[in-house]
C-alpha cells in the first residue's frame, strides 16, 4: 500500500474527509456549498437540551422530503454541561418516518466548523448514498448542504447517525421507522420509538487515550481485595485463590465485558432523557402496544426487561420473526428489536441495564398520567468462563494459545476451537430465573427472503481480534489503516464466517448488504444487518454482493476507531 493511500485510511478514523479514486468520484452527487444561516427553522439558537427534565419532546418528520440542520449546542445530562452534536437542535435527533416505496430527499445542512456525515444504518440505499466518509463520500465540508435521494425498499424499525469521528458519541442520532406498503405484519393499536444511547461529558478522544494507556481503567469489577473476600466467604480460601491464580496465568480479565462504565463515564438515556427525568408514555390498558427498541449508543450493550410484563419479540433489525414470547433481550449497539406488550398496571417500568451491570436507564410506560412502578435492582455479574476464552471443549480439553505466532503484538489470543452454538443468551444473563432470547430463537418468516437463500460459490473467514492492552482491534490482526479491501463480486452470493479470538462481544455491520444467518448446521435461519459475535464463538452469515464501495466494522465506536474496519470493495 503506498503512503497517499495509508494517509486516506487514517483520515477516515478521525473523521476526516478522505480523497476518493477519479473513478469513484464521477457517480457522487454534486454538494451545494453554502454559509447558512442561523435561522429559526434550523433550531440552532435554541435553549440548552436538559436531558435531566422531561421537558424536550423528540420532533416526529413525516413525508418524503426532509431538512436536517446539524450543529453543535450544549446539553446538560446528569446535572453537567457539555457541548453536543445535534440535529434540528434535539437529543436524539428527529424520528424519520417513511413510507416503503417512496423516494426520499434528505437535505443535511451542516451548520458547524467540521466535517459531518450522516450514515442510514440498515437501510439499502445506492453506495454513493451510504454517507460513509473515505468510502462512499468525501463527507459534507463545514458551512454546506449535501442531498440525500433514494428508494426505500424495505419498511421496519432503523436509524441514523453520523460516521465522522466521535459525532455519534455527542448526540448526532436518529430513529428511522418505515411503514410497510401493506398491512403490519402483527396488528397493534399503537407503537413508539424507544432509543437507547450513552452520554459522557468527557472527551471521547481523551477515553480512547486513556484506553491505549491502560485499558481497563473503568472496569468497574476488577477483581480486588473486596472481591478475594466475597469469594472465600461464599467458598474457601483454596478455591478463590486458585480461580485468580488461573486466569493470572493466562494474562486475562475475567471480568472484561465492556470498556466503559456506568459507574464513572456513562450516563445512561432513553429517548434523550435519564433515568431522574423518567420519560413516560401513556398508553391504554389492555391494548397491543409495539415498542420499536434501538440500540444507539457509541459503546453500550444494554440488557433490557418490563418488570412484570411479558414482550414478545415479533421483528429484529426491521425483519419480521416467527413470535418469541420472553422477558429479557439483550440489544447490541445498533441491533434493532419490535416487542409486542399489553399493559395491565397503572405503570410499568422499561429497564435497561449495561451489560457490565455499574448503570441502568429507566422509564414509564403508563395507563394513566403520572403512574410510576418501582425501579429493580440490577442483576449479579458472573466471572467469564473458560467457554468464553477459548470456545468450545474438545477431547482434549480447551484449546486456545496465545496468538503473538500468529498475528504479532497485535493480538494477544487465538481461539483454536471456537464455539459455534447460538443458543447462548451470554454472560451475565445466563444464570438469571427469566426467559431470555437468544439468537437461536430468532426465525425470519417472510417467504421471500427464503427463495434468496440460493448456495455460496465460496467461504470467507475473517477473525476478530484484539491486544487489550494496548487497545487494538482488527480482522485478523490487520487494523484498518494497514488492510486492503475484501473484494467480492456484484451478484456473487458469499457466505462470511466470523471466529471471535478474544473475549468480549463483537456487534458486526456490513453496510449495504443483508447478513442471513446460518444456524450451526448452515440452514439460514435469520436475516439481520448487525449480528454479535461472542468471546470464542464462530458464526456464519451469506451475503449477496451489492455494487459498489462499503464499510464494514464493529459498531462499538472505540473498537471502530481503534482498528476493527474494512472496506468491501463489490467493483
């Protein structure tokens, strides 16, 4: 790879624009670049957002042409202020809503003194439109308008966000709720958007930093002394201290389930609101209520559960699914889910816990106005298994190895043996007494998406891999900046299979492309836009290549950012 070319790569992880190929160039749409003004339309001398009162109502836009004004203003979350990036000035942006088949003209008017990008997350849209910057487009310059125009064609639950740096970290988020041509899928009497994200009034850039020095700076469970103590009181002193002796010799952290904590970065939000503001939602008792959940956060798996109320989950990532009646699902960032709820209380509470379990957001869901029901306590964590470090046991025992023969420094294991079974709800979810989804219940019914599960004329593995110690994720031990593209063919029907080498959850996006899951026997089982990958798990998922230039990257913005991208080149 020449110089110019790595210079690009490296532009594109700090949201830079990136100069694009003559080639590619000649399809993209022509920018108006203009110095807007600070109209009132634009909202951008608007009040400071207070996610802390539940004062500021998310704003609804509906038709098929839309302005969106991106701008920095300031929030307080959490009785702190900090400056935000946000559209048509609201934490989370304007909810979109389409309609399946119109052609859609979205005008993003960059109001700021830095490059934006706004990305369509799920939806299949001409590459030129995906708003990826250094991929599909050189981004939208400071001071400057670029139009948006595509057919929508599919309907369901998605959002929007920006692709530039830590934009998406600062607010810049949307929902995208399509209506079907014909008739829901399951009747309801009512749905809302539910958006799960997290705030930190911190720079983000400054976390990654502080990430590279030493990654585990906000583990919140380190296994301390207070720890040691719980252990022998619940055991012996004999166990406890072979259970630390073991994973010291292994150099791992067997309470390593997220970078960041609730307990001294995140605030937790739905719809723009913490859990003190307590955002409600009046709705009718007895009714079938849709709940349209959406994982925006930059960095946060949330675990999420009605207390008292049974959902079933009927689609995920806008793709109806054969009924699936539970009480907890665990959403990874940017995975989508629609539950069906019929309320029975005065109120019920939307619980929503990281999956490292130091934070929580709350919510309402009521019958009538100001009900409330009490707040649960958060589950208990478990420790990792060796299942989770080294997959799936053998004759032999375990088989992992450390990976230096394999990747170099850049990553620090190698799973031998990956465990491949999707039955697994995951760590810290395994132990409760609740019916909890996991992917293995999860089955498209749309016949249509059936008669395209046509045989892969070949295989693509990639790893997943990381050296959390130095913070630095990648495929196969290739951060983005040094990687080349994966090539695949227009029409050409490719089954990716995905080995996890480390020991934390992977939420994978393919731009541009449907990602049809295969069951551990290879029958397709679901179709999804971003599939988590497990510690130690191996899945696969057939794609049909779709024209054109695409990302392709893990949707933990830190992990992103840190290395764990590529292209797909489909020319």
């Amino acid at each position: 790879m020449n110089k110019q070319n790595i210079l690009n790569r490296r532009r594109f992880l700090t949201g830079s624009s990136t100069l694009l190929g003559a080639s590619m160039l000649s399809t993209l749409p022509t920018m108006a670049s203009s110095a807007l003004g600070h109209s009132s339309r634009s909202g951008s001398q608007g009040a400071t957002i207070n996610s802390d009162q539940n004062t500021h109502k998310v704003p609804v836009l509906t038709g098929k042409e839309f302005d969106l004004y991106v701008s920095k203003q300031s929030a307080i979350v959490n009785g702190k202020k900090s400056m935000a990036t946000l559209i048509n000035n609201s934490l989370p942006a304007p909810t979109l809503k389409m309609r399946e088949g119109d052609t859609v003209v979205i005008r993003v008017h960059n109001q700021m003194d830095e490059s934006t990008s706004i990305h369509w997350h799920g939806l299949l849209v001409p590459f030129e439109m995906d708003g990826v910057p250094g991929i599909s487009f050189d981004g939208i310059p400071a001071n400057s308008t670029f139009t948006y125009k595509f057919k929508l064609k599919q309907s369901g639950t998605y959002w929007y966000h920006s692709h530039s740096g830590f934009q998406e970290q600062t607010g810049m988020l949307g929902a995208i709720v399509i209506e079907p041509k014909g008739r829901e899928g399951h009747p309801i009497d009512e749905d809302h958007v539910i958006v799960l994200s997290d705030w930190t009034s911190r720079n983000p850039h400054n976390l990654l930093k502080l990430l590279k020095q030493r990654a585990d700076f906000d583990n919140y469970h380190l296994p301390d002394f207070k720890k040691l103590l719980s252990d022998i009181a619940e055991t012996d002193m004999k166990t406890a201290f072979d259970k630390r002796k073991m994973w010291n010799q292994m150099r791992m952290m067997p309470t390593d389930f997220t970078d960041l904590s609730g307990e001294n970065t995140f605030t937790y939000l739905i719809n723009g609101k913490t859990t003190a503001a307590n955002w409600a939602q009046i709705v009718k008792a007895g009714q079938r209520v849709k709940l349209r959940f959406i994982n925006a956060s930059a960095q946060t798996i949330f675990d999420v559960r009605i207390p008292g109320l049974k959902m079933t989950v009927v689609a995920t990532d806008g793709i109806d699914v054969a009924p699936v009646a539970i009480d907890d699902f665990r959403i990874g960032v940017a995975e989508t889910y629609d539950v069906i709820v019929t309320p029975t209380k005065d109120g019920h509470t939307i619980f929503a816990q990281n999956i490292d379990r130091s934070g929580y957001v709350a919510a309402t869901l009521a019958t009538k106005e100001g009900a409330c029901a009490a707040t649960p306590t958060m589950d208990k964590i478990e420790w990792l298994t060796m299942a989770d470090m080294m997959g799936a046991m053998g004759a032999d025992g375990y088989k992992a190895k450390h990976a230096k023969t394999e990747y170099d420094f850049k990553s620090d294991m190698r799973v031998d043996s990956p465990r491949m079974n999707l039955d697994d709800p995951g760590i810290n979810l395994r132990k409760i007494n609740r019916e909890v989804l996991n992917y293995s219940q999860l089955r498209s019914v749309d016949e249509a998406i059936f008669a395209e599960q046509r045989k892969p004329t070949r295989e693509i593995e990639l790893h997943l891999t990381g050296n959390m110690e130095r913070y630095i994720w990648a495929f196969d031990g290739v951060k983005f900046s040094d990687a080349t593209p994966v090539n695949i063919k227009p029409g050409e029907r490719v089954r990716i299979t995905l080995v996890n080498d480390t020991m934390m959850n992977h939420p994978m996006h393919l731009h541009g492309m449907w990602s049809d899951l295969r069951m551990p026997n290879g029958e397709f089982q679901v179709r999804k836009h971003t599939i988590m990958v497990q510690p130690a798990q191996k899945i696969s998922f057939d794609v049909t290549g779709e024209a054109g230039r695409w990302a392709w990257h893990c949707h933990l913005l830190y992990h992103m950012e840190a290395g764990m991208f590529r292209e797909v080149a489909v020319i």
